[in-house]
C-alpha cells in the first residue's frame, strides 16, 4: 500500500508519489520566544514524516526555516541587559529552539535557513516579480499585487473579491488593492508595532530593528516571501512536501504560492501538509494567550517518550487538546510499551532463551504488528492506530514470557519483537528505548552521585571518619573515588 495523505490544495486524500530525493520544506518559527507544545506539535509530525519516508526507502532532504527578522523580536529589545539588538534576541531564542528541538528527539533538517542569512534572495526574488509584472514599488515598500496571480485563493478556497486588507493599517494608502501584501518594508519596525508587541516599557527609544539596503529603500523584507527566497534556495523551484501549522494556510501559505509560482512559471509544492492545533483550555496554545506549556518545562515533567506518545495519540490534520486526561493516557500507553520491551529484553538476554523452543503466536503477533503498523502509517500517517498495533504487540510479549517462565523462551521470537519495538516505535514514532542494562547504568550513576553529595556534606561538617566510610563502602561495591580540587569524582570499577 502506498503512502496516501491528506493534501490541503487538492481539498482530499492523494496517494504520495516521488522520484528520488523527498524535499520537504517545514515552517519554522519566529524566535521572539521560548518554544511551545503547540509548536512542538507541528515539528513531531514533520519529524515522523521524515522517518516513514526514509522507512521507505526514500532519501529525505528536510529544510526547516528560522525567521529572526520580525517586529516581536524587536520589541523585546532592552528587556534583557544584553539584549541590545534585534539579533541578541533571536539568538537567545534560536538556541532555545535548537535544544528543544534535541531535546525532542527530533531528526535534525538538512539545514536551517535563516532570513537574515538569505536577505540577496528575498532581494533578487523581488526584482524578479517586478520585472514579470507582478509586484510594484511604492514609496520605497514592494507589494505584491494579488488581482494579477490568477490563482489566487487556490489553496485557501477563498474569493478575491472578498478578502479584507493584509498588513499593517499604514500600508493601505500605499496599495494598489487592500489584499496586496508587502515583500519589502521601507525603513524599520514602526514605533506602533513594537510597542504593540512589548512585554516591558522601552522608554523614550523604541528599537527599529535590523534595516537593509535595497534597490526601493533601506528596509526589512516581508514576512511571505522570506519563505519562499529561502526553501527554493536549498530545495529547488518546486517542492514535494510543504508542511505547516492550519493557522498559516491564509495568508502565508496562500501568499508562498502566489510569489513563488509567479516568479518560477513552476507548481510550488506538489503536497501540502498542514497540522492541526494544539488546544488547552479550550483555545489554541499560544504565546500572547498565555495558555501554553514551554517545551523544557513538558520535558523536565514528562519526559521525552510521553510527550511523543501524546502527539501520536491524534490524527496531524486534526485539532489535539492537552488535557491531564489525555496526558495521563500518553504516559500509561507508554509504560506499557517500556514494561514490555523491558520484559522482552531480560527474557531475551536470559540463559532460558533458546534456539529450538518456538512459539507460533508469538511469531505471528510480530509479523502482524509490523503489517498493521505499516497500514496504519501508509492511510495518511494514522499514528493511534500504529501505535495500537505495537501495544497489540505487547500483549503476545507478555503472554509469551508469562507462559514459559519455567520453562524456555523462543530466542528468535523475542529477538523480532525486540526489533519491531526498536525499528517502529524507535525509529519511526522517535520514543527512545532503553534496555534494562542501560537503565540499570544510569540509576547506579544517580545513587553514586547522591551518596557523594552525603559525603560531602559529612566532610563540610568536620565528620572526616564518617566521610571516608562512605568512600570505602562504595569501593566495595566497585565504585572508585578521586578527590579533587572541581571535587570528587567516581568510575565504575
């Protein structure tokens, strides 16, 4: 069965086909603060993606762009002592996102353009559809003029005819049409804006941000056409995949195509992908809402593995709400996969796992679970349904090391169950399984470490004798500890 998904411009389900290299074009973020789960949602999504494709044996060329050029970005200028310029602060939250990101267990893209790195495209791509009639100076700004882009409203299904104005309230007088939307800004940030967009009071200068010289004006490029300059520099004229969140279908993504098929005479993205909402509350997680849970807070308090199992517990196209009902879901639906996987591997490593004991259901669960997932994944990336199949899986691991406990284990069956937990749940769903011996390792280490810090205290309070036993009752027990002058530090004997 071939990959088929739901493609926002056909308005239905396609079969996905390709030739060669996938190149896939994910819309990142605007750095102006920490990321969310609800952007985390978006970038899981395009994460499993990107590993069923290669699954599939196809080679995946994912860009994912960094916008750092924008009016929420300025306005946190001065927040911070060292947040003097625009580019302070979206460094800040650029590594933030990068270790989110990480933190996540996310492929890393094959690059992450930035604006302010791709400023000569935007520029040259521009000129272009001024030269092709298209987009007109005024004022020093460059609009791209919708009534002369045919297709205009493909993707969103809306009229020309009655959409309302985009951009600021200034740009209106300097407009052909109300719909026309800016690909370059004369000057900086406007006072207005970043005031709009501040979270302390900047005083009597109000940053302007980053400016560039231009052929029209010294000036900030538009917020569509940044993606555009940057996905066709590092992927080509036409994509095969573009995938964003539903609230950038109108205008961003709507305005991409315009400016981009306009410029190139090519189809910008043969798919179009777009992600559902996260909700909690009952309203879209958003910054300015101030209902959302910052990506390194989930991760100190969930852990990678839930907030992943989360996120495959609902359909991409479709809204998700955060709820403790269903986060209390994600984190039972989980340990059951790493009970069992834990289970599989003891029994496996286990000197009562044998190469002539077989068990036939056992067998057949794997092969079904690997058939069940791979249907699940190829019917527009099901990830409950994949997911349920591996807990199926669980269930024959069980019931197979419940029943031959006195007994001998089926050596190769447990090995490919092993293997599809490590292949489908690892390698494609991203949860990072670890085998009882690592886990072992690591809690070891955290008791080592916290007799250390008792020791120390003893050692702090003048008690030198109660110190050193602690020292030689962890040397019996194979743990070897130097004293130094960054303090003590230990290794396994």
């Amino acid at each position: 069965m071939s990959l088929v998904v739901t493609d926002t411009l056909e308005d239905e389900r396609v079969e996905f086909t390709a030739d060669g290299d996938v190149t896939l074009y994910v819309c990142g973020l605007t750095v102006s603060d920490d990321p969310h789960l609800g952007h985390a949602r978006l970038w899981f999504h395009a994460d499993v993606l990107h590993r069923w494709l290669e699954h599939e044996g196809y080679d995946v060329r994912h860009v994912e762009n960094v916008t750092d050029v924008n009016e929420k970005i300025t306005a946190r200028v001065g927040e911070r002592d060292e947040w003097t310029a625009e580019r302070d602060v979206a460094e800040t939250f650029t590594a933030s996102v990068f270790d989110s990101m990480r933190g996540l267990n996310l492929k890393r893209a094959e690059v992450y353009p930035r604006v302010t790195e791709h400023v000569p495209e935007i520029v040259d791509l521009t000129e272009t559809l001024i030269e092709k009639g298209y987009a007109y100076e005024s004022n020093g700004s460059v609009y791209f003029d919708v009534t002369r882009f045919d297709d205009y409203g493909k993707l969103s299904n809306q009229d020309l005819d009655a959409l309302e104005a985009q951009g600021e309230p200034d740009e209106r007088s300097e407009k052909r049409n109300p719909a026309d939307f800016a690909l370059w800004k004369a000057d900086g940030v406007s006072e207005s804006a970043a005031r709009e967009h501040a979270k302390h009071d900047h005083g009597a200068e109000t940053p302007s941000g980053e400016t560039w010289d231009s052929p029209w004006s010294e000036g900030r490029p538009g917020w569509h056409v940044e993606c555009s300059a940057m996905s066709t520099t590092h992927l080509g004229d036409t994509l095969d995949i573009h995938m964003g969140g539903r609230d950038l279908v109108f205008p961003h993504h709507e305005n991409e195509i315009a400016q981009s098929e306009a410029a190139t005479d090519e189809a910008f993205a043969r798919h179009w992908l777009h992600v559902g909402l996260l909700e909690m509350d009952g309203e879209k997680m958003s910054s300015s809402i101030g209902n959302f849970w910052t990506v390194p807070d989930a991760l100190d308090e969930l852990g990678v593995n839930v907030i992943r199992t989360f996120y495959a517990g609902a359909a991409y196209r479709s809204e998700q709400a955060l709820t403790e009902e269903t986060m209390a879901e994600a984190e039972e639906r989980w340990e059951r996969l790493s009970r069992t996987y834990d289970r599989a591997v003891e029994a496996l490593d286990s000197t009562d796992a044998r190469a002539k004991a077989a068990d036939a259901a056992l067998r057949e669960a794997v092969a079904t679970a690997r058939e069940e997932f791979a249907a699940a994944m190829n019917d527009d990336l099901n990830l409950r349904e994949a997911t349920a199949a591996l807990l199926d899986l669980t269930d024959a691991v069980n019931r197979h090391v419940d029943a031959n406990s006195d007994s001998a284990y089926d050596y190769r069956g447990l090995r490919e169950a092993v293997e599809a937990f490590e292949a489908l749940g690892g390698d494609v769903l991203g949860l990072q399984f670890e085998s009882p011996s690592e886990g072992d390792v690591d809690l070891a280490g955290e008791l080592v470490e916290l007799v250390l810090d008792v020791r120390e205290a003893e050692r702090e309070a003048g008690n030198y004798e109660r110190a050193d036993e602690l020292r030689d009752a962890l040397r019996e027990v194979g743990v070897e500890i130097e004293d130094g002058p960054d303090g003590a530090t230990y290794r396994f004997e």
